[in-house]
C-alpha cells in the first residue's frame, strides 16, 4: 500500500522470478477482477459516479469503462503474441478514452457486464497456455521494447486491483 492516490496498491513492478504458482496467483488476480469491480461500483449515485478519485483524476464511472478497454486491448495482444512472432502492438491514448462521450453516457454496468465474459474468456486462454508461450512477446512501440506475456499477465494482475483500489479509496475517504 502507498499514500499516493495515483497508485493505492503500489506500483507495478515486474517479478522476473515466474514460478507456475506465481503465474496461477496473476490468472487468478485477473479470474477475480470484474467481482472487485462490480463491488467498488455497487450502489454509487450518478453524482458519486462523476466524483474524480483525486485531483486530475479519473472518475470511478471512468475506471469502469476504462478497465474493460483495456484488457480486450490485452486480451487481443496475447492473442496477437500467440499467433505472430513479436508482433507490433497498437497503442491508444486511454486519456483521450476516457473522454469520450459514450463514456459518460453509458451505464457502468454495461461495462462490468462487458468484462465478465471478457475475463472468462481470458482466463482460459492463460489457462490453456503452455509455460514456454509465456516468453513469447509483443513489441510496443512508444517504449520501444519488447514485452513478454509474463510481464504482461502480471501487469494486468495488477491493473484490475489497481483500479477498483481507486474506486474503493474514494468510497472509504467519502465515507460512501
């Protein structure tokens, strides 16, 4: 835990030691995701929904739609990373997703009901891999380095805490 608000479990730091027990505690961190999510979310008014969790930033009815965008984003690149050899993978400015305007309109529950199957399905796919195709990688472009699916798999462990710890933080400050 940290007392900077951008980041309520820490930051993410890659653990380059993968043991098939740490691999199945990060599938299971992303098999759990959308029920932390839906339980940050549950019962929050429009008007808490629209309530930034700090200064600058994004709004808990933001990080629910935010979560869903990314990990189909994540969810194409290990397929991508599957069945091509390094593959160049698309950045997005998830800033300028966020403001988009569907996101204010729609429901934060067509979102958590989006990552659901999404995760599902996810979960399978890490389940099914072998251990050698998690060394397979991506390259990303703006940090102009390949990335491995461990490291994203840990990464996206991460990310879903990460988010509904905003969501949860907001409601604990608030007392909602």
């Amino acid at each position: 835990m940290t007392d900077d608000l951008r980041y309520p479990t820490g930051k993410f730091t890659f653990d380059p030691d993968v043991t098939p027990d740490k691999r199945a505690k990060s599938i299971a961190a992303i098999r759990e995701a959308p029920t932390l999510m839906r339980a940050a979310l549950q019962g929050l008014s429009d008007a808490q929904l629209d309530t930034p969790y700090r200064d600058g930033g994004w709004t808990p009815r933001q990080i629910a739609h935010h979560v869903p965008e990314s990990h189909m984003n994540a969810y194409i690149r290990f397929k991508l990373a599957l069945t091509e050899s390094n593959p160049t993978i698309k950045p997005y400015d998830e800033n300028l997703w966020a403001k988009t305007a569907d996101v204010a309109r729609e429901p934060v529950a067509t979102s958590v009901a989006l990552l659901e199957p999404l995760h599902r399905r996810w979960v399978t796919l890490l389940e099914t891999m072998q251990p050698e195709d998690f060394a397979r990688t991506v390259f990303h472009p703006e940090h102009k380095r390949e990335l491995s699916l461990d490291w994203m798999l840990q990464l996206y462990a991460w990310h879903g805490k990460h988010h509904a710890a905003h969501i949860t933080g907001l409601r604990s400050r608030e007392r909602w």
